[in-house]
C-alpha cells in the first residue's frame, strides 16, 4: 500500500532533503531536529559519509585510517525531543491533489524528526476521530510510519479538537517538542482555536496550509458550480472575471485572518502550494519557515 503512495525511490529523496537542509544549516552537531534538544549528545549512533560543510571534529579518524574514506559520527540526543504530526484527514482536503500532497509532507517531516532523535507521534484526525501512531526507532519504525499514512482515507468535517486531544496523549512527556499542523484550514475562524491549545502544552506549534490550485488562482470562464467537499452542499455561481474577484478577495481575508490568529498565539504560518514540485516545496517550507533546527 505504502509503496503505491511513495514509490520506490521516495526515501531515496527523503534522505536526499535531509542532507540539503543538514548542509544549508551549517552545523550537523546531531543533523536535524523538529524538536529542538534540551543539550548535550549522548551515545553514539551510527556513522554517514562526510560531506563537505560537515564539523571536522566529528570526524571518525580511526575508521579514515583502516578505509581512507572520511566519515561522520553521529550520537542520540541526551534529551529527546518530542515531535507530533497531525493530519487533517477531512473531506475537504481532496480537492485538487491536496491529500496526497499532504500525506508525502507528513512523511518528509517524520522522516526527519526520525532521523534526528524525535520522539515521534502522528495524529490523522477528522471532527468525529482521531488516529494515532507512536513508530518505533530506526527503519522498520519509518516502513511502519509509512503504511499508516498511506492507509488513511479522508471524510467527515474538519475538527482540530480530537486531533488536539489524542496528540496531547500520544506525545505526553516532558521537554521541548514541535507540533506540525496540516491541513488546509477551510473552516470557520471561530474553530482554529484547538490548533494552538498544544502550545500550553511545552509544543512550539507550526500551522501548515495545503492548498491546490484552483483555490489559489479559480478558473475565470464559464458558469461554476461551487460544492462543499463536507456537508455536500451545491452553489451555481454565474462565473466570469467577477466571480473569480469576488473569490479571491474573500480567499484574501480568509488568509488574513488565519495569519493574524497564528500571530496571536506564536504559531508559524506557513503555506504549501501542491502546484509545485513536491521537493522544491518542502525545501522551501523546512528551510525556509524555520520548521528545522540544527542539533
């Protein structure tokens, strides 16, 4: 299931994103973290090949002199951090290609909370349930991770509160953590409350939005019928030049109110675009919009 999703070389370009942030950062103490470390380095993990930018002194020399090829150590955090992925699975998150988008996002980021020492827990919620998952270390907890994201369906409305309240569960502990909501928050302004209650919680919270195409920049010819992916409900609007105005000065305020709440309550608002290759858009999104560290 996971491989009809993914394809084959999908974690060959997961490590291939891991490596550009790791260098774009400057420092690869312990890689890269969702969740920040709460200091120090503890046991030795495993060894990757040097790559240039890499801090020399975590360089093997012992391993250079048997293989003559530089290698990196790599050690666990002391402390780990806690990393929580929350998945909108809602009906409305099928338009355009937003579900599959929002699925291979999921994977990247728990990719790399994985990698760098997180704590992992995903949340896949809708307002009637929440699902969740807490992978085990390593590779077979990543293949694990990844049958769980492609197995999810979406349905039902959108409802931050269950996806809150079992992620509050599944990521109980103590330390720095990050929570990493997406979603494409088409809803009332009045219910992106619970997106910001994990913050009481110790979770510096990231507001990821998913959009598709057609609700970026909607088509300008023709009559349109407008249909809500949720209650079902059928709008006829004449369409045309005015229409699609009129479209995007509501879609702007929308946004503009979405911003202001996540100014509000320090939460990163960032937008993801399925219009872009899915590569260049992440990149974009983790470097870009701070969601990584270096450890």
């Amino acid at each position: 299931m996971a491989e009809a999703l993914f394809g084959e070389d999908f974690l060959r370009r997961l490590e291939m994103l891991r490596l550009a942030l790791v260098r774009s950062a400057g420092s690869q103490a312990d890689g890269l973290r969702l969740a920040g470390p709460s200091g120090g380095t503890g046991e030795f993990r495993d060894h990757r090949d040097y790559a240039f930018g890499d801090e020399p002194r975590y360089i093997d020399w012992n391993l250079y002199g048997r293989l003559e090829k530089l290698y990196l150590k790599e050690f666990t955090p002391e402390h780990e951090g806690r990393a929580l992925v929350l998945l909108d699975t809602s009906a409305s998150m099928t338009a355009g290609q937003k579900f599959d988008y929002a699925r291979r996002l999921a994977a990247a980021v728990s990719y790399l909370a994985s990698a760098g020492g997180d704590r992992l827990a995903l949340v896949a919620f809708n307002s009637q349930r929440a699902v969740s998952l807490s992978p085990r270390p390593g590779p077979s907890g990543m293949y694990e991770t990844l049958e769980f994201i492609a197995s999810l369906k979406p349905g039902g409305s959108t409802g931050y509160r269950s996806g809150a309240e079992r992620g509050a569960e599944a990521a109980a502990g103590r330390g720095r953590g990050a929570a990493l909501w997406i979603s494409d928050f088409w809803v009332e302004p009045g219910e992106w409350q619970d997106s910001a209650s994990l913050s009481s919680r110790g979770f510096d919270s990231s507001l990821i939005r998913v959009l598709s195409g057609a609700e970026l920049t909607p088509r300008t010819s023709g009559p349109l019928v407008l249909v809500d992916s949720e209650s079902g409900e059928r709008l006829r609007v004449a369409g045309g030049e005015a229409s699609a105005r009129a479209f995007e000065v509501a879609a702007g305020e929308h946004a503009a109110a979405l911003a202001s709440f996540a100014r509000r309550h320090r939460c990163r608002l960032l937008t993801a675009r399925t219009s872009e290759p899915f590569e260049d858009s992440a990149l974009r999104l983790l470097r870009g919009g701070r969601l990584v560290e270096a450890g």
